[in-house]
C-alpha cells in the first residue's frame, strides 16, 4: 500500500555541504545528517561523497585533511595489493604450465581446480 504523505526531497550538494564547520568536519558529529538521509534519501549526484561516511569509511567526526590522507594511504594499500595479487597470479600460471608440462599427474584427483578446457589448451601447447 502507498504511504499518504508525500515524498520528501533527497539530500540535495547545497544541503549536504551546509552540514560541515569551515575546517571540514561534519556539525554534531554527524547525527543531523545521520537523520536526514534516514528520512530524505540521498540525491544520486552525491552517492559517491556520503556513502564513505554511512558505510564507515571515513569517520564522522574527521576534517576534510584527515579524510584526505585517509584516502590517500588506502588507495597506496590497494595498489599494493593489486599489485602483489598480480605477481602471484602470474607466478601461479607459471608454476602451473611447468608443473603440467613436465610432471604427469599421479591420479586423475590431483586437487588442480581448472577447467578442461583449459588443461587441453595447456597439453596443446
């Protein structure tokens, strides 16, 4: 069943940059837009600036600087990571491709996890 009161209007830039002190943290540590958006809604163009706070990302009560070096450091950490997950995804490959070339499986269970497609394209090879 439909409600009868009328939909109010999603948090708009104008009302979500009215929430911050000139230092950039957020006024009342945050509640009043807590409730807000509980009630509003956000409007789609600004998704990407308040869900960190609402998911926890960035804390509610730290400044624009804190949120900035926040940023910064977790974006290095990802690229690390994506890094690193590369190098051993590239490793593994490797190791996998001499392992099937050069040793015969004992059993035809020997716990590798690739497609037949794959193995047939690796022993074509």
């Amino acid at each position: 069943m439909w409600s009868r009161f009328k939909r109010k209007k999603p948090l708009t830039l104008s009302r979500w940059k009215r929430f911050f002190t000139p230092d950039g943290r957020l006024h009342n540590r945050g509640v009043g837009l807590l409730k807000k958006v509980r009630s509003r809604g956000i409007d789609p163009s600004i998704w990407s600036e308040v869900w960190p706070f609402l998911l926890g990302v960035c804390d509610l009560n730290s400044s624009k600087e804190e949120r900035g070096a926040t940023r910064t450091q977790r974006r290095k950490a990802y690229e690390r990571l994506r890094r690193k997950c590369k190098r051993l995804q590239r490793q593994d490959s490797c190791e996998f491709k001499l392992n099937k070339i050069n040793k015969p499986p004992q059993d035809k269970h020997n716990g590798w996890s690739c497609s037949k497609d794959t193995l047939f394209y690796l022993s074509k090879n």
